[in-house]
C-alpha cells in the first residue's frame, strides 16, 4: 500500500513540473515585446519629424546606381529627405509600395491620419539621399486588418501614391512579388537574400546618404524561434528569418519596411521579405526578423490585385 502512494505522489509531482513549464512557455510567447529595446519601432512625430527611429544596414555595402530600383525612402514633408528618413519600402506596381505596417503605427486606427499622411512624402528613383529623386504624395495607407503593434504580428502595410510613379528599366522600377512557385523553389534555408536600407550603418548611429546592402542568408524557422524564444521574444509564423548566427551583417534602425528579396538563376529578382524587427542590430545569435510575403498575398490580392500582375 505505501509503494503505491509513493507512486501517487511521484506522478502528481512529475505532472505538476510539466503543467508548470507549459504554463511558463505559455506566457513568453504571449509577452509583448520590451519597450527599452532599441530595435522597437520608433515613435516618429509626422509633423517635425523628430525621434525617428528605425531599422539600417550592419556589415554592408554602398548600392550601384541602378541595383535596387523599387526602393523607397519615408521622410517629413518640406524637410531634407537625407535628415527626415525614418523607414524604407518596396515599388511593387506604379502607384503602390509595400511596407512594415509599424512604420506608420501612430496612424493606426487614428481618424486624423489622413492628415497626419499628408505631412510624409515618398522618395524614389535615387540611391542617393541628397540627389534628385521624386518626391510622391501618399493617397492612402491600408494596415494589415490584424496588425498587432505590440508583438509585431501582420506588420505589413500597402501604401498607395495619389500619382502613379513613371516607371523605367534604369534607376525607378518595380519588383514582383514573389509567387508560391518560386517561393518554394528559391526561398529555402541558407539561401542567399539581400536586404537594403537607408538605416544605421554602425555603432555611432551614423545614417549614409547612400542606399546601402547586405547579403544575408535565410535562417530556419524553428532556430529563429527558438534563439528568440531563450529572450522570451515571439516568432510567429507570418515571419521569417535571416542573418548571421555569430552577428556582424544585418539591417537595423532605418531599415524597416524595406525589402528582402532573392535572385533565380535568370537573374530575376523577387520581393518575399519586408524588414520588421531583431534583437539589437547584428547581434550574435539573434537574427534579423521579416514579415513574410507568401503569408500576406490575401491581404494584397484583397487590396491591391494589380499588385501581384507579373509574367516572370
């Protein structure tokens, strides 16, 4: 009799240490992100633009002229776009780019973010800050309908431009959306992707005037999380991963909202990743975190549909 209480009470132990760990994993998944991280997304005044902050290029290199054609810069209405950049984005269709939803936070489900819009301008068709590229007017901002803000979950937004930009082959043109095809066919773990910015570019908080680059290898989903997951940081399944475990190249604080994208062998290129959010900028072990595209075709096709019209 008193072997089979011993073994009662062995059970009701064990089963206890486990509820306990679900309940303890449980909570960390669900735990927003730590607003004394400097990788949280910045709190941007749209009328000074003071305080911006957002993700950058660690570890790369200077664009050619002509490289990266469908990347944007965010910046304050008549201010100098080089000193009022605060966030990156994707051409993907004339009058439409693609960018991290948290860039424009202070807008979500704000009635007075037309008018708070009003005060931000699109720069395109120059890798170059203080060179001659045009300048848009945003028409429209449509946030992903579950974007959480906290967690950084669905950060992805499509912006629209109230004049179509004139598209080229040279210096301004648009990137495909990446399809479920190629996806699987390309996007696969320690294939090489680049990223690109206007961010900061080292441990000064310097920002270039020039577009900056970084090849960066994509990352397993479960390693991603799991190192995430050691700091109590959620990894959810509409992102994806990529960087370098032991640091040193990565995209940082200016860099959000811009692309992640791959190459096939043709050369082609394709827009699969938008820059969201990491643990610092370059650390070991904490790899740069996207929001993922192929996750997020509904939300584009329900809005945009022109969007996701190519032939490659």
């Amino acid at each position: 009799m008193k072997r089979i209480n011993w073994v009662s009470e062995l059970f009701l132990i064990f089963f206890f240490i486990v509820a306990f760990f679900f309940v303890i994993k449980k909570c960390s998944e669900d735990k927003p992100i730590d607003s004394s991280k400097k990788n949280v997304p910045f709190d941007i005044d749209y009328t000074t633009g003071e305080n911006q902050s957002t993700w950058e290029i660690i570890g790369g290199e200077q664009a050619k002229l002509d490289e990266i054609p469908w990347q944007v810069a965010f910046f304050i209405k008549n201010k100098p776009p080089n000193e009022t950049n605060f966030c990156g984005g994707s051409i993907v269709h004339k009058g439409w780019i693609i960018t991290s939803a948290h860039c424009f936070k202070k807008m979500y489900n704000d009635t007075l973010r037309v008018k708070k819009f009003s005060n931000v301008q699109v720069y395109s068709g120059s890798i170059n800050l203080e060179g001659n590229g045009v300048k848009s007017d945003i028409e429209d901002i449509i946030f992903h309908p579950d974007f959480d803000a906290t967690r950084l979950i669905n950060d992805i937004a499509l912006i629209k431009l109230k004049k179509p930009l004139e598209l080229n082959s040279k210096n301004q043109s648009s990137i495909p959306i990446i399809n479920e095809d190629k996806y699987f066919n390309l996007v696969r773990t320690n294939a090489m992707a680049t990223a690109s910015g206007w961010g900061i570019i080292d441990e000064k908080n310097t920002f270039p005037k020039i577009l900056m680059k970084a090849s960066v290898p994509i990352v397993d989903f479960i390693t991603c999380k799991e190192n995430y997951y050691l700091i109590n940081r959620l990894v959810s399944k509409d992102m994806i991963c990529a960087g370098y475990n032991d640091g040193g190249i990565d995209s940082c604080e200016g860099d959000s909202g811009g692309p992640l994208f791959i190459e096939d062998s043709l050369g082609n290129k394709f827009l699969f990743g938008v820059t969201s959010w990491g643990e610092g900028c370059a650390e070991p072990g904490y790899y740069g975190v996207y929001s993922n595209i192929m996750e997020h075709i509904d939300f584009i096709n329900e809005n945009c549909p022109e969007c996701l019209n190519y032939s490659l």
